[in-house]
C-alpha cells in the first residue's frame, strides 16, 4: 500500500513544472481596510522566503493547467506564528504544484495581525470575495477553498467557521464561506494547555482574557455551516500539538460536517512543501485523492 502511495504521488510530481505566476492582485491596505494594523514601511525580509511588516495585502495566482483544469480554486495562508510569513515552502511551492495539477491557487500575503485579530482575518474572507466576484477566471471556478499552515492553519480555519462573523462582522464578506478547507499542522484552540503560545500572543496580546481567546477559538466558534475539511500533520508535533487537529475534528464531526485527519508517523512541525519530508508523497496523494473524492 504504502508504494502505491509513493508511487502515485511521484507521478504527480512528474506532472510538476515551472508553473508562472499569472496574476498579482492587491487587495487593500491599513488605509482601506476595515481595521488597520498599524504597521508601515516595506516588508522585512526575514530570509528563505520569509517576510514580517507585512501592511498590504496581495494575492499571487496561479492559474490551473487549461489541460487539467478540475474546477477547483484555493486561497493559501501560509504559517509563521503571526509573526512573519512563510510565503515560499507553505505558499509559493504549494501553488505552482496544485496549478501544474488544475487547481487554480491563490496564495494571500495577508496583513500580520499585530494584536488585532480583525486584521488577518478580513483579508482572508476578501480574498475569497475577490475569486469569487472579480477574479478573470471566476467563471470556472466550481469549488472554492481555503488552506492554511500552522497559523496560516488557524487563519484558514477562523475563515470557514466565520469567527469575523461571531465577532460581530456584519458585511456580506464576513459571511462567505469556502466550499472546502485544507489545513496543515493547524493552530487551532486557544485552551492554554494545549495552544500554540506564540500565535495567540501575536493574535490576540499576552493578556488576553479567555473569554476572549475563546471567541477567536475555531472550534468553539464552528457551527454546521462549516466546510468539509481536511487536515494533515505529524505525530511527533512538538510546536503545534496534535490536539488542535484532532479537537477541531471532534467539532466538525459532532455538528455532522464531514471531516478527514490524517496523522502521519513523524516529521515535526513546518515541513510544508520541502523534499527533505520523507512523507511527502504520501500527503501528496492524500490530498489530490481528497480533493478528488470532494470534486463536483
């Protein structure tokens, strides 16, 4: 079985290629926006793809191979703890396989929060509402999802339960839901035993209350209007807890929303798109046979 897995995905690999990307979209800054996150200046560069400061937010697209177009569409928030993000192994990367493999990819350079949760939060659901109202290429589009890594993991999460929303959001963009969510090694409860210190400290600041913690906690605020989701980590998750992902899965199933988590036996935290995770061709696999068995 397992070689079938490995066999498989190294077929996909083989599929992959120098996809470009097609499309930079800006999408609001600390002027437009709702909420302001009171940083300016450029963006720092934090090195390996990594960026901080970040004050505008953009999407980059990768437009499906017209070859294997599936229908799909996906919006990538990737990790760094709110603190940075990592842009090239939990975005880029990601992007240029899933278009080689026709799934239209959007990967979000999202505003850091800098204490105020709106902020992330109201560039991920606009840049749903962009692919959804304005992106060229919305007319093929039959499924639109998000996807997220580590905090990028909660962001996407926080997205498809509609924590804006529960927070009092009332603009119709609050209310938009992605058709699916794929999140990988996510933050996801604020419980103080079991969260990831550093995202909610970046959230949300050090002296949050719970109650307020609570609000923000994708598996407290997930009714049954959230998307079918898939998540993928590693046992041996010393950064993020395993608990995250599997608690959100207990949620989703409770409210009868379909769910599948797949606990791979190693690997730690962050590996994202690197060739030095020996399981990445499994989650390869994984993920384009969910994504299949999700297609419409």
């Amino acid at each position: 079985m397992l070689n079938r897995f490995i066999f498989a995905a190294l077929a996909s690999l083989c599929v992959m290629t120098t996809q470009a990307q097609d499309l930079t979209i800006k999408l609001w800054d600390n002027a437009t926006a709702p909420h302001s996150n009171g940083l300016s200046g450029a963006d720092k560069d934090e090195g390996e793809e990594r960026v901080s400061n970040t004050n505008v937010a953009e999407l980059f697209i990768y437009e499906a191979d017209p070859a294997k177009a599936t229908g799909q569409a996906v919006v990538i928030c990737p990790g760094g703890g709110y603190r940075l993000l990592a842009m090239g192994h939990e975005g880029h990367q990601y992007a240029e396989w899933m278009a080689a493999n026709g799934i239209t990819t959007a990967v979000l350079k999202y505003r850091l929060p800098n204490f105020t949760p709106q902020v992330p939060m109201e560039d991920a659901a606009e840049a749903l509402r962009y692919m959804r109202e304005e992106y060229r290429g919305k007319a093929s589009i039959k499924q639109l999802g998000i996807m997220g890594f580590s905090a990028g993991g909660h962001l996407a999460a926080s997205t498809a339960v509609g924590c804006l929303k529960a927070n009092g959001d009332t603009s119709a963009r609050a209310a938009l839901r992605p058709d699916f969510a794929v999140l990988f090694y996510p933050v996801i409860t604020g419980h103080p035993l079991q969260t990831h210190k550093g995202s909610y400290d970046y959230l949300l600041g050090r002296n949050r209350t719970q109650e307020l913690t609570d609000k923000w906690s994708p598996e407290l605020v997930a009714g049954k209007d959230a998307p079918q989701t898939l998540m993928i980590l590693s046992s041996d998750d010393a950064s993020v807890p395993p608990i995250n992902s599997t608690k959100f899965y207990n949620a989703l199933k409770e409210l009868g929303v379909p769910a599948s988590i797949n606990i791979l036996p190693s690997g730690g935290h962050g590996w994202g798109f690197r060739d030095s995770f020996k399981y990445k061709p499994i989650w390869q696999e994984i993920m384009l046979q969910w994504l299949e068995s999700i297609r419409k």
